[in-house]
C-alpha cells in the first residue's frame, strides 16, 4: 500500500509498502536520528520518503510498534548473518524449501531461540544494557546476569557500582536452580518495560511539519538536494515544506552583517508591517542595525501606522523571509545552526 496525503493508515505492518513503512519509523524517530538517516540514504530513497512523510496523518499505535519490532527484527538479523546465526539459517531454509514449509522450519527455530531466557537482552549493547537494569533489584540483575554470556556478564557488572557489584555477584554465587515459572514472569516484566520505552509517543502524527522539521536538522546540501529532487514531483509541496522550515522570527539567527544585507531587499513599508507582530527580540536586532535616524523612522511609521490585518503582517513577514532564504541560497547571508559550516571561510 503506498500512501496517499490524508489517506487512513492501516493497524497492520503487512499492507503497507517499504517506502511507506520507512517513512512512518522515521516519523517515531527523533529529528536528529531521522535526519542522521537521510543523509544516508540514496537521493532516489531521501525523494521517495520525504514525500511518503508528508503525506503521513495519525499513526496508528498498533501499527507504529509493528514497524518498530520489524525493524528490531532486521537489525538484529543483520548482526546475526555476520555471525551466521538465525537469519542466516532463515535465508538457507527459504533458498532451499517451498515457502509454507520453510515459514513453518523457521518458526520452530525461532521458537527453540526464544526458549533461551532473557534472549531479547542478550543482543543489546552493554552500555544500553546497564541504563536499562541499573535500577532493578539486585536479584533480578543476578538472574539476568546468570543467563548472559560470560563476556556480556563481565561488561554489566563491571559498568555496576561497586555495592551493587559484591550484592550481585553475592546472589549469583548463591542462586541454586531457579523455577522457571519465576524466570519467565521477571522476563515478562522486563520486555513490557522495554515495550513501553520504545512505544513511548508512539502515537505521532506526520505531515509537512514533521517534514520540515527533520531538514532544518540537515545540513544545506542535503536539504537542497532533497528539495531539488521533490520539487521535480511536487513543487507546491516544497513550497509547503520551505515555508515552514524557517519562520520569520528566525531572521535572529542570521548574523548583524546578514541583517544588513537583507535589509537592503526590504521596502520601509513592508519593515513596518512586519514588525508589528515581531518578538522584542528580533525587533531590536533588526532596528540595531539600522542607523538611528532610520531607526527611529522605523517606529514613528509604525506608531502611526494604526490597526492592520493578521493576514497583512503574516503576508509581509513571509515576503522578508523568502528573500532571506534567496539570500542564504547565494550564499550572501549564512544563518546559525543550518549545517554546512564547513563551507564557511573564515
């Protein structure tokens, strides 16, 4: 299923298409994760994504963890396939036998692995790991530990302080053969926990916004790119999406020469009528860099302007902040916290 701008999502991972699935983890991602992963991706993918992204409404919870286990689930196979484990076999068997019986051999595997207890844990980073248990009971901490690899085990008590230590490894040595009935309710408690940090604001919603917010965390060339590449398609859409991405009040994160550049591209007038719905802040950087004569010129036109449209202002603002974002384009005026600041000399 690909997904259209106000479409429904479905509750199930399977009917959706991968460009659609990749855009709905990159919605349950953070900016800086989402972007970190743009940039990895091939110009085609990043163009297929973004407007994948932008077409995205209410995600469904049901359908969010989904995507999340099966992304897990990938990872983790990767890691497997280069230490020839399950994901491995999974390929062989599906080489090798018709799909149902293969399907069946490998939930049988998949059952036999997860019989192993605390398997889910055992793939974790050991850093992840610690954040993750720190806080548990020492004996619940001893149990884990009992079941990890030896090398795992040393790394988590190692990263313990040092009275957790001795009360773990205390248990461990005194931990004669546990019921299984307790070792799979601590296993139970453990992966709702660790369910309910990954589901944490799962239910997200998508769209423009969403769109615009990860590529003002690209740097330039990246989101040049992908505006390029959308716009082909869709250019109302990069419209959309430029718009939001840098607001007028903004404008104070460009330089005091950047503000004096631009304000040569600005009519008095059009000044004016922005500014009457401008934060202080940005009022007085744009009026500390005028002269004072103008300056003053500035606010005696606007104390006399007398009441003007919402729409008017929203209008003339939008007018200023196109012609920074041409300015920025050239490369005239360079504004804080874009990226690319490896293209700047100094």
């Amino acid at each position: 299923m690909t997904i259209r701008p106000g479409q429904k999502l479905p509750d199930t991972v399977a009917e959706l298409d991968g460009v659609a699935k990749s855009a709905v983890l990159l919605l349950l991602l953070e900016p800086e994760a989402a972007g970190a992963i743009l940039r990895e991706l091939p110009t085609e993918s990043v163009e297929e994504v973004t407007r994948a992204l932008a077409s995205l409404g209410d995600v469904p919870a049901m359908l969010g963890e989904g995507i999340i286990n099966e992304f897990y689930g990938l990872a983790m196979a990767q890691g497997w396939a280069r230490e020839g484990g399950l994901d491995y076999a999974t390929r062989l068997l599906r080489d090798s036998l018709e799909g149902g019986t293969a399907d069946r051999v490998i939930q049988q595997i998949q059952t036999q692995v997860q019989r192993t207890p605390f398997a889910f844990l055992q793939k974790t980073e050991t850093e992840n790991l610690l954040t993750f248990i720190q806080d548990e009971h020492p004996q619940t901490i001893a149990l884990i530990v009992s079941h990890l690899p030896h090398h795992k085990a040393s790394e988590i008590l190692g990263g313990l302080p040092e009275e957790r230590q001795i009360e773990v490894v205390r248990r461990v040595a005194n931990m004669e053969q546990t019921n299984p009935e307790v070792i799979r309710e601590v296993e139970r408690g453990l992966e709702l926990r660790l369910s309910s940090m990954i589901m944490h604001s799962m239910e997200r919603v998508g769209g423009v916004d969403t769109v615009a917010e990860i590529l003002n965390l690209c740097d330039r060339s990246t989101e040049r790119s992908i505006m390029e590449g959308v716009e082909t398609e869709d250019p109302d859409l990069v419209e959309e999406i430029r718009r939001l991405m840098f607001v007028f009040d903004d404008i104070k994160l460009v330089d005091d020469k950047g503000i004096q550049r631009m304000l040569k591209e600005i009519e008095n007038d059009e000044l004016c009528l922005a500014l009457k719905m401008a934060s202080t802040e940005l009022s007085e950087k744009i009026l500390g860099n005028m002269s004072s004569r103008a300056s003053e010129m500035i606010k005696d036109d606007m104390e006399f302007m007398g009441p003007v449209r919402v729409s008017d202002v929203e209008a003339a603002q939008q007018r200023i902040v196109d012609a920074v974002r041409r300015l920025e384009d050239s490369g005239e005026i360079v504004i804080a916290g874009r990226g690319g600041g490896g293209d700047v000399i100094v």
